[in-house]
C-alpha cells in the first residue's frame, strides 16, 4: 500500500470514529465572522501588551494547513479565501477533551471554526489563541507534500481545487481575472453602453472563420452551433436601434490546443453606432491605459521579462509595411505569388496552395514572421479585404479594410473595423466565403440570409470590436499560458486519474 493510501486509509477510520462518537464530521452551523487578512492587517502594529488591553474576540474559518505540537501548546496555520493565519492551541486555555480531540483528530487539510482572541507570538506573528473550536468538514485526502506543493503543471490544471489550496499565485491571477472584467464592465457601462446577451446555440454558423462544434436539437429536429462569436447578433440589435451595446461572453471553437487558444474562451465585444475603427482605437488605449493604472497603479506592466508601456498612443502600422519592414519580405515579391510561394518555402511557412487568395497567404506570413516581434501595444492596419469579409471597404483603397488588430506581446489581443452595412456588397462577400470553405458533412455552406434582410432595413454607420479576455488576464498577470488563467482548462483525459 503506498504512503497515500495508508493516509487516506487512516482518515476513513477517524471519519467512522467521529460518527461512532455521534460527532457529525460535516456540519453547517457555524457562521465566520472574520477573515484571517484584516485581522493581521489591523493588528500587525500592536505590541503584544495592547492586545492583551484589547481582548477582541474572533470567529472565523479556514482549511488547516500545518500543525505543529510542542508539549502543552499545538500551533497550526488556517487558510480562509483572504490568506493564512497562525493558530494557536493551548492546553491552559481548553478542556483536556478539546486539546486530545484536535491533537489526534484534526488533520492538515481539515476545515475547522475557531474562536479566540488576537495575540502576539515571540517571534511577532499575529497569532489567535484559540477558546473553541469546531471540526467543520473532514478532509480524506492528504494535501501535496508542503515544501514541494503542486509542482506538476498538467495536475495543477486537472484538479485546480488542489491548486488554489495549495498557491496563493493561483488564487490571485483569478482574483485579477475578476478586477479585469469588472473595470471593462464598469468602463463601458460608464461610457453608456449596454450590456446584452445573445443565443450560444446558432442554427447557421457565422461571425468568424473557424471550425464550430456541433450538436442536435431533438424538438426543433436540427443541428446546431455552438457559437464561434456574438457578432451578427450583435450587429442586429445595432440595427434595431440600440446604438452601444457589448456582451462579455464565451465562445466556442473546435480546434487546437495551445498555451493560447481553449476550445472554449472568453471575449469581449463590442459595438457603437456613428464611430469608426479610429475611435475604437482611441477606446482602446484608454481602455488599456486605465487598466494598467487600476491594476498596476502605472502605464508600465512586466510580462515574461518585457516591459510594456500601455501609455497612449500606440504605435500604428500598417498591414503591408508590417510584412516588409518586421517580417522582412521583399517589397517587389508581395504580388508574385510564385516568388512569395518560394520565400515562404525557404522559411519554413506552409502556404494553402488550395486557396489561392494572397490576402490569405500574407495572413499566414504575417502570424509567423511578423506577430512575434510585437511586443509593445500596435494597432496594424488596413488588413486585405479578403480577409475582412464584415468589415467596411476604405473609401481611399477599396483593397483594404478600415480595420485594425492590437498586438502586445507577440500575441493579437484585440480586432475591430468599421463595420460593413451595405447589404448588396456583404452578400458578395459571404458568396466569395462560400467559394473556398472546406467541404463539411456536418457543417453546410449556409449564408445568413436573415442577417442580409436586417441589413437591408438599414444599419447605422458603426464600429465593433472583439478583446480576448483570456489574453488580457496573461498579460496582466504575467502568465505565459492561457491555461494559467483559465480555472477549467480542457485537457485530455487520463484514465490513472
């Protein structure tokens, strides 16, 4: 029998002793009133004397999480949702019942309720002698090893209870997770938009150019989508006279795994009536500017090693100088498909020979040549309209689209436009979609034709934008992998488990 299981075995054996002595290992009676961080936020400057003056009684509630016996005296660590304070449990201050009970039945991982007042040990640690105290939920389970913890990151994501017992780091990259979307929340609703939520089953796949999943509707006796994005829902209310409106929400789509993409994520979009991509981008530095400060308390963020200055404005640039001045294609090769066929093969970059799109092509050498060296905040610019089948034509380059797309780190955070509303040109632009979709038994070709029809009753001039929440929560709490900031990550199963 491995140590794990001798302990386990052992703490089964306890439970039935509890039982047998009519204690109940899991009640729900008692109430915490105090939090182990303020209480030594509040008297961490008192000597041990004025605390003896004061005699303030606590209740409070945590797992335990180390237990130390010398002679008379038990000295044990509790860790509640604000942090770990010490305990103490002296043979003077309880019944001998209550000392034996804690000595022999309560062990590391246990969640108690304690009783008792603030002192001071010699050592100067805000310390609460326990008066009583409460066996609230048996723990049958030992927690990792403690100087060595939860080291294993695919365990730390499979059983992330385990994690954010055992790593304060964890529990305040979700705690930041939390304060992210709450400003962006608070952000725009202050700037008078409204918050909606839209359908996540769609009955047409549509928003954006990915690989949804699918499932069945019995009643309605049809398959439908996951949704890839809120976009044309969201444009929909835009036509119906709502003229700010953002949904904080997930997405779904079925393909890879990566430390930056989940099959499931979070996105912010959002969409504003009689705006263009320039003042979605002026939002955008504020937006950032202001979560730096929140956050931080400085335009001035570490992330990996790098520092990134979120003070506005960014840097600009533009998609096809991007290809020629970072990714160091030559200028006179953009055009010549062949030639850019061979600079591609010569780095090592695939191109689809199948579509034969150079928008898509530049696309592809841009994520690979181009995107990992923008470490600094960068709108890039004017994208090919081939591949921004939503956006607006620009009215000075109709090759182009009014959109842009945020870079920081080396990653794309964020990508907005001026939105398209001539009905007549997005339906072209949905008929060349069509043309290069791969072919998929469980997903058909389909345009939105209802979407068409809302266009034609007329959609304001507007902008939208889409923020990879998920991406924001890494840069701004240093976290190189999307799965660090993602309480549930998917991952394969694993049969030992």
């Amino acid at each position: 029998m491995s140590e794990e299981s001798q302990v386990i075995k052992v703490r089964y054996e306890k439970l039935e002793k509890l039982i047998s002595q009519g204690i109940n290992p899991y009640p729900n009676d008692f109430k915490p009133k105090d939090k182990a961080k303020y209480i030594k936020e509040k008297y961490a400057e008192l000597t041990p004397e004025e605390l003896e003056k004061r005699n303030i009684e606590f209740v409070l509630a945590g797992r335990v999480m180390s237990k130390r016996e010398m002679g008379k005296l038990i000295f044990s660590h509790i860790l509640d949702e604000t942090g770990k304070i010490q305990i103490l449990l002296a043979k003077s201050e309880l019944s001998s019942e209550q000392f034996d009970f804690f000595k022999k039945m309560i062990d590391i991982g246990d969640i108690i309720g304690v009783t008792g007042r603030v002192i001071k040990t010699k050592t100067g640690e805000v310390t609460i002698l326990v008066k009583n105290f409460k066996l609230l939920t048996k723990s049958l389970r030992p927690l990792p090893e403690k100087f060595h913890g939860l080291k294993d990151v695919e365990l730390r994501y499979r059983m992330r209870y385990l994690d954010l017992i055992m790593n304060e780091r964890t529990r305040e990259i979700f705690r930041t997770r939390t304060r992210i979307i709450q400003y962006i929340r608070d952000y725009l609703i202050s700037e008078g938009f409204l918050e909606v939520e839209t359908p996540m089953m769609h009955p047409i796949v549509g928003g954006a150019a990915a690989k949804p999943f699918v499932t069945y509707h019995h009643a309605l006796d049809m398959n439908l989508y996951l949704r890839i994005a809120p976009e044309l829902y969201l444009k929909r209310l835009i036509v119906g006279g709502f003229e700010k409106v953002f949904e904080l929400n997930r997405n779904f789509r079925n393909e890879g795994v990566s430390s930056r993409h989940n099959p499931e994520f979070t996105m912010l979009e959002f969409y504003e009536a009689y705006a263009t991509y320039e003042d979605l981008m002026k939002r955008t530095e504020e937006l950032f500017y202001g979560l730096a400060i929140d956050l931080k308390g400085s335009p001035q963020v570490e992330y990996q090693g790098e520092i990134i200055d979120f003070t506005p404005p960014f840097k600009r640039v533009k998609f096809l100088e991007a290809l020629v001045e970072i990714g160091g294609i030559p200028r006179e090769i953009l055009r010549e498909k062949e030639k850019l066929l061979n600079f591609a093969e010569e780095k090592g970059i695939e191109l689809n020979v199948k579509d034969p799109r150079i928008g898509k092509w530049w696309t592809k050498l841009f994520e690979e040549l181009v995107e990992p060296k923008l470490i600094q905040p960068t709108f890039v610019l004017e994208y090919p309209i081939e591949v921004s089948p939503l956006a607006r034509r620009s009215d000075k380059n109709p090759e182009v689209a009014e959109r842009f797309e945020l870079y920081i780190a080396g990653k794309e955070v964020a990508n907005a436009f001026s939105e398209l509303n001539d009905p007549q040109d997005q339906k072209r632009r949905f008929e060349e979609q069509l043309k290069f979709r791969e072919v998929d038994e469980e997903i058909p070709p389909e345009i939105d034709y209802d979407f068409i029809r809302a266009l034609e009753y007329g959609m304001p001039p507007c902008a939208g934008e889409g923020i990879g929440i998920d991406r924001v929560v890494m840069i701004f709490t240093d976290s190189p992998s999307i799965r660090e900031v993602i309480l549930f990550p998917h991952l394969r199963r694993r049969e030992d488990l």
